[in-house]
C-alpha cells in the first residue's frame, strides 16, 4: 500500500498575530514596525463543571489567555506598546511589574532590540515571572515597596530621561489588549450576557470594554456584556471606594491599591450595568484548584480571580446566560503557590515496591 503523505510545499495559513489580524482597528500605519511573537488567538473553552454549579443552563468558558508567548494577556497590549515604541525611535522602555508586565516587557523589547528596565515588589513577584525577565535579558531592580510605588517610580524616571512607559498608562497597551474581546466574539458569534475578570491596576477591563464597545460601534456584534470585575478581598479598593495603602493576598498579580485606570475601570462597570465584587483568596485557591482539577485547566491564582467571583455571585447569573471568565495568566508563572495547595494525592519516599504501589493505588489481589 502507497501512503501519501503530506508534503507542507503549499503555505500553511498561520495565525499572524494580533496586529496583523485586527489592523483596521489599531493605531498603526505602515511606517510601524510590527514587533510580535504570534499572540492572541487564545482559546475560549468550555467549563461545564462551573456551569453546573451555577445551573439554569448558563453556558460558562473560560477565555485562556495563558496560553499567550510569555503566558498572559499582557503580550496582547505589549506587542502593540513596543512597536510604537520603536516607531518613535526608543531605545528603552520601562515598566513596574507585579511580574507579568516586566516578562511581557522583557520579551517584547529585546525582541525589538530595545533595553527593558523593570521594577518589582521585592519578594512578591512569582518565580516564574522572576525567572523570564531575567531570562529575556532586562535589567531588574527589586524595590522595597510594594507595585504602586513602583509604579510612582517608573513615571518619574520616565518623565525625566528618555525612556519609554509602558505600564498599561500608555495609550497603546490598551488598544492592544481590546482584541481579547474581539477574539471573543468572533468565536461566539456575539458578546457573552457577562465578561467577568480579574481587577488590579484596572487597565484590562478598561480594555476589554473598549473592544467590546468598538465591534458593537462596527456591528460586528448584536449585544454589550455586563462587566464584573473582581479584586481580591486584600486588594478592593475599587470595591471599597478608597485607595489601599498595604495591599495584601495570594494572589501578587493583583496586589495593587491604587489602580492605575480607576476612571476607565468604574466607566466600564457604569456603562455596562456590571458589579465590582471582592473574593477572599481562600475563595480564589477554590476555584484554581477547582480549575485544574475539575476542568484541567491550569491558571494562575489571580486569574481565578474571575470564576470565584462568578460562583459567588452565582444568584445573579440571568438563566440561560453566557459567561466568559477571562483567564489572564498560566498556572506555571507561580508553581510555588500550586505546590502549597494541600492534595492527599502525593506520596512521598514510597519503596520501588510493586505490592506497595498497587496498595497504594488501591488495587489489590
Ligand atoms: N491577572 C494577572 C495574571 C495579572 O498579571 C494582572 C496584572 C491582572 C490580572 C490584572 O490586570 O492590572 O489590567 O487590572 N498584572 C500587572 C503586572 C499589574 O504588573 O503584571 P489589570
């Protein structure tokens, strides 16, 4: 028998990232050039376990957006940022991190032949995040403080020397993390009835309502979603209405008590009909175990931000709903934080013993 096989002579249709995708929505011409590692299209997956506990056939998915080139959302707005810090002739860009940004950063501007300097919370940034920085190559400088006054930092440094912001204050981070809500609906056809996620410095609501509103504009979509945000109960004060001097929970990528894009953040949630809702982190180590255990998915704690927010206010939830929970980062960024998590199902030092394994395992003669 003669099998034929593939040849790959003919060109393979690729996904040519964000930018090259959604063009005619983004600030840039041909005089830019396009600084990208293939991010977006992320997947939007289905997680009927979560559904269930809501019930009232509300269809639930997950939006993936670890499974981005440096593993969150962040490369969405960054591939953007840095082109257009390119186009304007930097040679530097800098950021305050609490670890997604500055691997994002880190990653984009090498890419581009730019310095990337970040600036983090010493001690609360995740290893992962910690470990590609420095792997990118950026320069590093671990402050003693926490992400808001890293923040005041770098727009002073970059207010007086010339170097780039790229915090989600610059204009182009957001434009470029609106095609998650693109995405989205180009996968379902339409907006979801709720767009619920993670909340820290504000910037990816702010976002993702921009993207929803520009395809509504353009009729790419019937519908606006209602957007809920969740902060971590440490780190609310967006829901409390005051600015949180120590910012406190598991989950350090949203550590943050003094958001960046408040105003964007609060038009969002006015212009929607949506709700801020705090969730404790033991409510947020739930639904992450919940995720990967159940589901098989694996994010980040922060990322899980947005299913415990939804199963706490699981009332709320109209029958017959869709809602898409935005998963901002990969579970590997913090493998620390999964370790922790108590599981009976870890047996440590066991005798190479095919008695005892198949005790073990609950198999017996
Ligand atoms: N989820 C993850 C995994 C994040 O890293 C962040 C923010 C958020 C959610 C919140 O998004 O700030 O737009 O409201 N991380 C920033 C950083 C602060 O430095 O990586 P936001």
């Amino acid at each position: 028998m003669i099998l034929t096989l593939p040849t790959f002579q003919n060109k393979v249709d690729y996904w040519p990232g964000l930018i090259a995708t959604y063009r005619p929505y983004l600030p840039v011409t041909d005089a830019t050039p396009i600084v990208t590692l293939h991010e977006g299209n992320t997947p939007l997956i289905p997680v009927p376990t979560i559904a269930a506990q809501i019930g009232r056939q509300v269809e639930v998915f997950v939006k993936y957006d670890g499974l981005n080139p440096t593993g969150s959302f962040k490369d969405r707005g960054m591939t953007l940022a840095v082109s257009k810090a390119k186009e304007s002739g930097s040679k530097a860009v800098i950021c305050a991190s609490t670890g997604n940004t500055s691997a994002a950063a880190a990653a984009y501007a090498r890419r581009a032949g730019l310095h990337a300097f970040v600036i983090i919370p010493d001690g609360y940034v995740a290893m992962g995040k910690l470990a590609q920085a420095l792997l990118y190559g950026a320069e590093v400088i671990a402050i003693q403080g926490n992400f808001d006054e890293a923040l005041e930092i770098v727009r002073q440094v970059s207010e007086a020397y010339p170097v780039t912001l790229v915090n989600s204050v610059n204009p182009y981070r957001l434009e470029g993390q609106k095609t998650a809500a693109f995405e989205i609906v180009d996968t379902l056809g339409d907006a979801p009835d709720w767009l619920c996620i993670p909340v820290g410095n504000a910037g990816n609501i702010t976002a993702y309502w921009r993207g929803f509103c520009q395809y509504h504009q353009h009729k790419r979509c019937q519908r606006r979603p209602q957007m809920m945000g969740f902060q971590a109960a440490g780190a609310s004060p967006i829901v409390s209405g005051q600015i949180v001097e120590c910012p406190e929970t598991v989950a350090t990528a949203i550590r943050i008590g003094n958001p960046a894009n408040w105003e964007g953040a609060i038009a969002a949630q006015q212009d929607s009909g949506g709700k801020f809702t705090a969730v404790t982190d033991a409510e947020i180590l739930a639904a992450y175990r919940m995720l990967a255990a159940d589901e098989g998915i694996f994010c980040e704690p922060a990322s899980a931000a947005s299913v415990a927010g939804v199963l706490k206010i699981k009332e709320d939830v109209p029958t017959q709903a869709t809602v898409v929970c935005v998963l901002t980062g990969n579970g590997l960024k913090d493998p620390e934080i999964a370790l922790q998590q108590k599981t009976k199902r870890f047996y440590q030092g066991v005798a190479p013993d095919l008695d005892l394994v198949a005790q073990i395992m609950g198999l017996s003669h």
